[in-house]
C-alpha cells in the first residue's frame, strides 16, 4: 500500500491504513452475523462506489467503536487512491487470523524514528510466550500491562488461559478479558494497534487506557 499509494498521496500512512482495517473488520463483523455472509468491503464498478461504498464502513465502524476514532475523523485518500487499496485488502481476512502477523504489521507501521524517540521497546514473542508460562496465571487473576504497545502480552496471556482453562465459547472468552486483563500506553498509536488486536482476538473489547 505505501508503495503503491500512500507515498504520493500526502496522507499519514499509519493513520488512513488503519482507517481502512476498522472499515474491513467491521465488514467482516457485520458479515458474521449476515444471513448471506455478504462482504461489502470490496472493489466495485469504478472508483467513484468504491469510495462512497468503502466510506460507509468506515462511517458504520466509527459509531461501533467510539472509542478508537474521533466522530469527525474521515478517510482522507482520494478514490482513485481507494480504488487501487481496497483489492490489496479485500482478500485478507482479519478476524480469527493470525495474531502474530497482524501485530509485525502494525509494528511496521510504526516509523523506526518514533520507536527510538519514545524509547519502545518491541519483545519478541517468544519472550512474551515464556513470561507467561513462568507466571501461569489463573482464570482469576487481573492481569495489568503498564507499557503495553500491541498488547503481546495480553494476546498471549489470554490465549493461554483459555487454552489452560479450556474456555471455548465466545461468552466465556470475552467474560474473561473483559474482567481481568487492563493495560496502559502512553502512545496514542500504541492504544490504537492494541484495540485492533483485541478485536481481531474476539476479546470483548476490554480496558485499554491512553
């Protein structure tokens, strides 16, 4: 995407990338629950319904989670600019995924200058995976991340009490991030990428705090 577009469209890229992955995975949520699984986040007849369509999600994502966006934020990349983005996106399928590739893309996303500025550090996740087993937490435990970044060591903290705990349903899964795990960043992008994991997880939307 930024070679193709965003490096000549004047936007930020981090910003209007993920305007378009709460657009996609409010497509996918929606379609979820659809009688006919129809995806709508997808190329169309010309440029012009491509943006109009792809703005109604984003529009639709904005009032499910007013937390994550401001109400008067837009997509700012023109249609032909969409137009050329949303093929790139529309075969990717976000929910249920592959946590731990959508987390090294949002970790590109973040700028290697601002990681050193802010003084981010980035653990590896084989790191985060042997933390967690050492403190092998209960089902009971509140969990709190202090730095939390993209939220690896809540995703993995989670993943593995309900593994531990065989917590198989949506409801006992979400009950259970929902009232135990809390992190903190100060970085605002930060906050975002781990409200984004979290969702894609199915975690319920639990407590993070900018």
């Amino acid at each position: 995407l930024e070679e193709l577009v965003l490096a000549n469209s004047w936007v930020d890229s981090f910003n209007e990338i993920f305007k378009l992955i709460y657009a996609k995975l409010y497509d996918e949520f929606e379609a979820e629950n659809a009688w006919n699984w129809e995806l709508k986040f997808k190329s169309y007849v010309s440029a012009e319904v491509t943006g109009k369509e792809i703005n109604k999600l984003f529009e639709r994502a904005k009032k499910e989670w007013k937390d994550i966006f401001d109400s008067l934020d837009y997509i700012k990349l023109k249609r032909e600019h969409l137009d050329i983005c949303v093929p790139k996106l529309e075969k990717v399928k976000l929910f249920w995924n592959n946590l731990r590739i959508i987390d090294e893309a949002f970790e590109y996303l973040i700028p290697e200058a601002s990681k050193s500025k802010k003084w981010q550090y980035f653990t590896p996740r084989i790191i985060i995976d042997t933390c967690v087993k050492i403190l092998n937490p209960t089902n009971e435990e509140y969990v709190l991340d202090p730095s939390c970044w993209s939220a690896g060591f809540l995703v993995h903290n989670m993943q593995y009490v309900w593994e531990k705990y065989n917590l198989t349903t949506y409801r006992q899964r979400s009950h259970y991030a929902w009232k135990y795990l809390y992190w903190i960043d100060f970085d605002e992008k930060s906050a975002k990428i781990s409200k984004a994991i979290m969702l894609i997880a199915w975690d319920g939307k639990t407590h993070i705090f900018n």
